[in-house]
C-alpha cells in the first residue's frame, strides 16, 4: 500500500491510502508543523539528552580505561571513541534508519551500508565491551571485593545497552526525517511569503505609476485642448482685427478720392 505526502500551506501533512481502504483512504494530519512533536523530542532536550548519555558512558569508559591502560593515554582515547561511536552514533543512525524505512524514504543501497555498518558496530561495541570488563574485573575492582566487582562490572556493561536504546529512541523521535522534511519546507514557504509581499508591494507601486501615468496623460490631453481653443480664440480675435483694418482703410481710400 503506498502512501502519498502532500504538505498544505499551512504546514499541515495530507496523508492519501491507497485505494480499497475505506476506513484507510484519507488521513489528515492538521497539527501545524512546529507542533507535531512534544517537549521530549524537542531540538533543546535531545541535545541535551544527547550530551548528558555521552557524559555517563564516557565517564564509564574512562573509569576502566584508567585503572587498566594507565601507560597508554593514546589507547585509553582510542577506545573511548570506538565505544562512543559504537553506543551513541551508531544508535542514533539506526532509529533515524527506521524511520527512513517506515517512510518509503531509503536510499536502497547507501541506507542499508550504514544501516549494517551501525548495527555491526553497536553489536561488537557491546561485545567488545562485556569481554573487556569481564576480563578486567578484577584489576579494576579488585579492592572492593569480589561482590561489588561483580555488581560494578554487571551494571557497566548494562548501562551502555540503556544508553544506545535511548539513542535510538532519540533518532527514531528527534530526528523524524518527515518533521526535519516539514522544518525545510516551512521555511521554504516562509520565503515565498516573504516574496510574495515584496512582490505584492512592487505590483502596487507599478499600479499607482500607472495610475499617476494615465492621470498626467489625461491633464495633458487637458491642457493641449485648452492650449487649441485659445489657439483658435486668438486665430478668430487675429482675424476679425485684420477684417477690420482693411475695412476702416478702404472706407478711408474711398473718402479721399
């Protein structure tokens, strides 16, 4: 069944069925784009959210690394980051993945490299992890007691399982390519609104010019009609004053002979 997205102008989201669905055929999403998410998925918290998972797994990695590779500042930073990408990047690329699925949206080939490599690598880091600490457990707690060594070492390698599901929730909620695809065209449509009311304003001032433009032609018409009747006063007044000059001189040629 193929769905088919259609974005408003208002930032709402018209999702189409296929047909043969009744009560499927048309869902309408009318939230406004900016409110399709809740506080818990908002830019802010996941950020910090984000940060807040680095802090305690970095701060577990560091604890082992410390007490067990305490020559090797480089191999203590070596694998700090390996463990980072694997329980906090790789997490958060497989639940953005699976919305990319949900969405029809994937990249057939490029989505399902990183989508292996993610998921090959979130595997082994915690593998990698629980090997490593089991094998360490006794040279990191090996003065709290056995019992507590135990605990300490069941805990960390539980912890970082916490902290890559909680990732990939953040992916899967936070970075919802379809509300970062709706963000993108909100703006775009701001834009075009923005555009729209220059070009709105331009038109306006065009249309008074052409206003103003009709209004001076029509006074020039005005005036040059004006301008021909006093013409044609002037012509009429000239002529009936020369009518009359040679008159009054004929009249005066006459008396003389």
């Amino acid at each position: 069944m193929s769905e088919v997205f259609k974005i408003r102008g208002d930032g709402s989201v018209k999702i189409s069925m296929g047909a043969g669905k009744s009560s499927f055929t048309e869902k309408v999403l009318t939230n406004n784009t900016f409110n399709l998410h809740t506080w818990y998925t908002s830019r802010w918290f996941s950020v910090i959210a984000l940060f807040g998972l680095l802090a305690i797994d970095i701060a577990g990695f560091y604890q082992i690394t410390s007490t067990t590779l305490y020559e090797s500042t480089l191999s203590q930073v070596i694998i700090i980051s390996a463990f980072g990408v694997a329980f906090e990047f790789a997490p958060l690329y497989i639940g953005y993945s699976i919305c990319l699925k949900c969405y029809g949206w994937a990249n057939p080939i490029l989505n399902k490299l990183i989508f292996a490599f993610s998921t090959t690598a979130c595997f082994l880091g915690v593998i990698a992890n629980t090997v490593y600490r089991a094998l360490t457990m006794e040279e990191a707690y090996g003065e709290s007691g056995e019992k507590i060594g135990l605990a300490m070492t069941i805990i960390m390698c539980i912890l970082p399982l916490v902290t890559s599901l909680v990732n990939l929730t953040i992916g899967c909620l936070a970075f919802d390519p379809l509300y970062l695809h709706l963000l993108k065209l909100a703006k775009e449509l701001r834009v075009l609104k923005m555009k729209k009311r220059q070009y709105t304003a331009y038109l306006k001032e065009y249309d008074m010019d052409t206003e103003d433009r009709a209004r001076y032609l029509e006074e020039e018409d005005e005036y040059y009609t004006n301008t021909l009747n006093e013409i044609d006063q002037l012509r009429q007044y000239y002529t009936e004053y020369v009518n009359a000059l040679n008159t009054s001189f004929e009249k005066a040629e006459s008396q003389e002979v």
